[in-house]
C-alpha cells in the first residue's frame, strides 16, 4: 500500500479502466481517474449520502466531497485512515464492514474494488442495515469457479454471488463487463518486472559476484534458501498477471443494485 502511493505516486488502489493512454504509470493513473469518473456517474447526481466501503486512499471519498456528495469512508486499515483524513474532512470509520453498525443510514454504498475482501453473506447484510431503501454500487472481480488455483483462489464465484444478491431482494439495475478495459493494467506489471525488477536482481547479482568473487556464491546460495519461499510464490503468481488466463479464470463487473426498504 505504502508503495503504491509512496512511491508510485497512485491515488487509488484500483485497477483502472483503460482507454487510449500511454501504457506507462502516468497512463495508469489517467486510467484510475477514468475508473473512479465512471463509478460516480453511476451513482447519480449529489446531494446523496455515500459510505465509501474500503475506501483505500481516500481519493474517490474526497472528490465525492467535492462534488456535493454527503460523504463518510470506512477502512479497517489504520494507514488508510490516516491518508483519508490528512487527505480531506471526510469522516473515515475504522472497522470492517461485515462488523459496521452506524447511527445514521446512506443513500448509497461504493464498494469500488473492496467487494471481493468481504465475505458475501456479511456484506449482504451489512448493506441491507446501512442502506435500506438505497442503492448499492460494486465495481470488482469475480471467478467463474472457485478453485486452488491462483486465479480462482480469490474472488467471489459470479453465479453464487448474484443468486445470494437477488435472494436477498437486491434488484440489479446496472450491469457492465470492463474485463477488457483492465488487462493493460496487468500487462503493465510484467512489464514492469520484466523490464526493471528481472533486470534489477540480475544486475545486482552480478556486481555483487564481481566485488566479491569468493564470497559470492556461498552468500547467493544463502539469500537462495532463505528467499526459497517468496521466490516459488513469485514464480506461482506470474499467472495472476496473464490476460488470457486471466480472461478465462475472472470477470471484472461493475453492478448497481436497488437495496430492499426494510432489513428482514
Ligand atoms: C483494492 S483496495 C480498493 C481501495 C479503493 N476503494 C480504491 O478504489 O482505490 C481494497 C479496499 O478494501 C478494504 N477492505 C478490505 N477488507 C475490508 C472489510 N472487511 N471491510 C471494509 N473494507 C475492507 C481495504 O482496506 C482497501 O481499502
């Protein structure tokens, strides 16, 4: 997270939603600004009240704000928080959504890209408590089918989530698929270790072995055994950042729903 807005410079945690951009960082970031654009049309227009649920950063909470929106955030993270309130006067609650009990409803909950951290049935609920008669507005990935497999290991299942929505007397009013719209998001992060972390890694190794031509095998042989664990996770996850297995495996959705008027 740190890294992501520390050094990177991205004020949202989301994967974009691409158009014609430079595929580079600065690209990235136009495309975040796109993502969260297009999420706050769907909302319609303020006054509202909106609970930005796994609000990240603070960036969408802020210029909701700004546009008129009555605004609060929720974080269980403690950085976040701390970014969302240095970032503007947003009200950001500390805690999880499957556990938030607030004194006041909203008109709308935003779950840009936190849905799939949530367990469904909690998140279900906790909609209908804080939201009766509102809306709800998820932008996230979803599985085709739940697996071991690194694809399939996150995310809730498409077909499962929807029936458990609509159980729950959730009305779909809005749906669009943007899968494709955020693959160069995943294409720029293995260029990104292709071009600069491999090349990195290779370069230091090699200064390393010529300043230290006796010490250096025992010492590579050494980080090796201790770096085994992350390096094999690495190696697994390169899958994650594959368009096409990506395409089969995940489908990136955005839905609205209309939240029934009284919680069961
Ligand atoms: C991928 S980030 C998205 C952040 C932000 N909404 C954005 O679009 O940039 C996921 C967010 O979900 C939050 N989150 C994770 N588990 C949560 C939970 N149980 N309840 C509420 N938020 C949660 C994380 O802290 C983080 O803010």
């Amino acid at each position: 997270m740190r890294l992501y807005a520390e050094v990177l410079g991205l004020k949202h945690l989301h994967y974009g939603l691409w158009a014609d951009d430079s595929f580079d960082l600065e690209g990235l970031k136009v495309a975040q600004d796109r993502f969260t654009d297009h999420l706050i049309s769907l909302i319609g227009p303020a006054p509202k009240s909106v609970l930005d649920c796994g609000c990240g950063l603070g960036e969408t909470a802020a210029k909701l704000t700004s546009l008129g929106y009555d605004v609060e955030a929720l974080t269980p993270d403690p950085y976040q928080k701390e970014k969302v309130e240095a970032r503007s006067d947003v009200t950001c609650h500390l805690g999880r959504f499957q556990d938030f009990r607030p004194s006041r409803r909203y008109d709308l909950v935003l779950m840009s890209e936190s849905c799939s951290y949530i367990p469904v049935d909690g998140q279900i609920d906790a909609v209908k408590r804080v939201a009766a008669g509102g809306q709800w507005l998820v932008a996230d990935y979803f599985v085709f089918k739940k697996d071991k497999s690194e694809l399939g290991k996150n995310g809730h299942e498409l077909d499962s989530f929807l029936a458990k929505c609509e159980a729950a007397g959730m009305v779909r009013d809005y749906e669009e698929d943007i899968t494709e719209r955020i693959l160069p998001t995943l294409d720029l992060a293995r260029k990104a270790i292709d071009d600069y972390a491999l090349p990195m890694g290779k370069a230091l190794s090699e200064w390393l072995e010529d300043r230290h031509p006796v010490l250096f095998p025992p010492i590579l042989k050494m980080v090796l055994f201790f770096a085994r664990k992350p390096i094999r996770k690495a190696e697994s996850q390169r899958i994650l950042l594959d368009r096409d297995a990506y395409r089969q495996a995940r489908r990136y959705a955005i839905f609205r729903f209309a939240v029934p008027a009284e919680a069961d």
